[in-house]
C-alpha cells in the first residue's frame, strides 16, 4: 500500500468510529436498537468523565483562584493535581480555533491518530502487512471501553499512544526518540513512571544472570547499555512536575494529596471489596476474565522473548491488581497494544474475524450506552466554553 493510501486508511481508522459514535448525539437520535440516547446532543459526549475537569486546567494553567471562581465542581483545588498537563495544553492550543469543548475532542482526535500510526508501525514488525492493515483496524475499534476513550474527552490515547511511540523507538534503538515520547506519556498520566521501570528492568535485569554466571562485576558493568541514558528524563520530568506542582499547590506531593483519585489500594484484588466507592457492586466476575486475558498475555509475550514488552506489560499488570475501581479496563489499556502483540497470530485468523462480523454491533451499542450515561453534571456551560 502507497504512503498516501495507508496514511489515508490510518486516519481513516482514527476518526471514523470515533464519528460513528458521535452522530447519534450530534443528530439527536432518540434512540439506537433500543438504545437511548438523552437530550443533549454533543453536549453528552463532552460531559463525559473526566474531560470537563481538564477543560478546566487548560483554561486555569493550574491558577486555584480562577479554578475556585470559576468552575462549580465541587471539588478540593487539590484534585487537579491529579490531571497532568500535557492534554489539557494541547486543548488549550485547539481551543484558539474551535473553543475548548471542540478543542478536547480534537484533542483527543489527535492522540487517537498518533497512537492508531504508532500501533501499525510496531504491529508490523510481528506479522505481515495484510495482518498488521487488519489488526489495526481491530485495534481501532476493540475492546469497547478503548473506542469510548477515543470518543470523549479523555488523555488516555495520547498516553497509549506515547507509551507505544516510546516502546516502538526504545526497540530500535533510538533512545532520545524513546525517551522524548517517555517524557510526554509521563506528563500525560502518573503511570507513565512505569514505563521508565520496565526500561531498567529491560536494561539491567536479564544483564545478572551472567554476572552470577562469570563473576565478573567489570564485565558486567561494560555490558550495560548506556547508550539509552536519555530515558532518565522521564523521572526528571516527574520530579519537574512535582516542582512546578509545588509552585501552584505550594505542596511538592500535591498529586499524592489529590483526594479521592488514587484508586491503588493494598493488599491487591481489594477490587472484590463490593463496599469501596468505586466498586459499589458484587458483579465483578469479568474482572477474573480480564486478569486471565492480562496474565496470558504477558506469558505468551515472554514465550516470545520480548523482554521490554513483557516487562511493562507485567509491571503494569501487578499495578493494575492493587487497583479498587470498577472501570478496571480503562485501567489496563496501556497495556493493550501489547497484549495485540501476544495474541497476534488469534486476532488474525480467519475465526475472530468472523467474530469481529458478529461482535461489532455489540461494541457500538456497549459504547454509546456507555456514554450516554458517563456523564458529569453540569449546571452552567459557560465557564467550560
């Protein structure tokens, strides 16, 4: 496929489900198979958690005086030390063009396309160019809860997709490109920290088996490779954030100190404990099927002797098992690429694709429900516009 061709087909990808979705509410169609869509119209997609509050950093800067007159959320000011910056200023740059409804949703648009190229580019590697146009294709609409966070206002695919432009670069070896696209994940969302761990662990980790084996401490330490020393800006540009964070918050741990937005609990699975307030259920049993799907990944991505993959992936999957949150997908999607890579040679075959034909309709249906009712009260529009 031409460079024209395929990058038409990629943003194609990128922005079509993501219309398809939008259309019932941009039309106001009362209802879709039964599904119903409330009034509102695009005002139910921006509504959506938790785009309005990062709306509300890029209008602020992190300025707690405007944030308090402005935007009746509710909320301690504190709680915005949880939304990381790089999102809310890349609505703020599409904000000058189309307002900062719009400019979130683009926003968004935009780390959809980034993450969608950088899935093709790394999934090729694995498979041939006629799985790796099929698999990105599935990977641009599946699982359902990845298409609702490419739909709404939300930093999750510009974290996937930094994660992902990261890893594909560390593994050629080009350690600025890794680490710069490392910066701008960790600036995105805190678990991007994870990221620079399973780079050390990739690094250093599988180096001891032959220290233990020849003793030779000099040898080893020769063996490193310090040619991605670049990565250590990614804990740097934490740190810088925290500085910064101290500077608005006057409290350098502020985001520890965000309130009720650090779902890590411990001992792990505290998911189970149907009493936490962001569980509030007892139907938790596909929570066991996403741990098996996770854990059967990051087994077979070790099978294949992908160290970096595996490792964050399994780093990530212990972080994730300490999560209390029923939204625990949306949790464990920077790990989805990876587990595409793991499943690889299934997602291709000629079964899930007939499993694709039927399931499709569900993941529309699943979706638009989902965000018609993810939605954030909202008592006036205007400080939000």
């Amino acid at each position: 496929m031409k460079t024209f061709k395929l990058a038409i087909y990629l943003i194609a990808l990128a922005v079509v489900p993501v219309v398809c979705l939008w259309f019932p509410f941009f039309s106001r169609t009362p209802e879709v198979l039964g599904v119903q869509i409330p009034e509102g119209g695009m005002q139910i997609i921006a509504a959506n958690y938790d785009g309005p509050l990062y709306i509300a950093v890029a209008k602020s800067l992190y300025n707690l005086p405007y944030i308090a007159e402005n935007f009746s959320f509710s909320l301690p000011l504190e709680y915005y030390a949880a939304h990381f910056p790089v999102y809310p200023m890349i609505i703020r740059l599409f904000a000058s063009l189309v307002g900062y409804p719009w400019g979130m949703l683009l926003a968004t648009l935009a780390g959809s396309t980034i993450t969608i190229y950088y899935f093709y580019m790394f999934i090729k590697r694995y498979v041939s160019k006629k799985d790796a146009l099929w698999l990105v294709a599935v990977f641009s609409i599946f699982p359902a809860r990845w298409l609702i966070v490419r739909t709404v206002g939300s930093p999750e695919p510009l974290f996937v997709g930094a994660i992902l432009a990261s890893v594909y670069h560390f593994g050629k070896k080009q350690f600025w490109l890794a680490a710069i696209w490392g910066v701008v994940a960790q600036l995105t969302k805190s678990p991007g920290i994870l990221l620079f761990i399973a780079y050390i662990g990739a690094l250093i980790i599988p180096k001891l088996a032959g220290l233990a084996t020849n003793h030779n401490f000099v040898k080893w330490v020769k063996s490193i490779e310090y040619k991605a020393y670049p990565i250590i800006l990614i804990p740097l540009s934490l740190l810088s954030l925290f500085y910064f964070y101290y500077l608005k918050f006057g409290n350098f741990l502020a985001y520890f100190n965000s309130g009720d937005n650090i779902h890590l609990l411990f001992p792990p699975f505290q998911i189970f404990n149907y009493s936490q307030p962001w569980v509030n259920t007892h139907w938790l049993e596909e929570i066991i099927f996403v741990y098996v799907l996770c854990l059967f990944g990051l087994l077979k991505l070790i099978k294949k002797k992908q160290t970096v993959l595996a490792w964050f992936t399994g780093i990530f999957i212990v972080s994730v098992f300490f999560v209390s949150h029923r939204d625990i997908v949306r949790y464990a999607l920077p790990i989805l690429p990876f587990i595409f890579v793991a499943f690889s040679k299934e997602l291709a075959s000629r079964e899930f694709k007939i499993i694709m034909a039927i399931i499709i309709i569900p993941v529309y249906l699943f979706s638009l429900a989902f965000i018609a009712n993810n939605v954030m009260p909202i008592s006036d529009w205007g400080p939000l516009l």
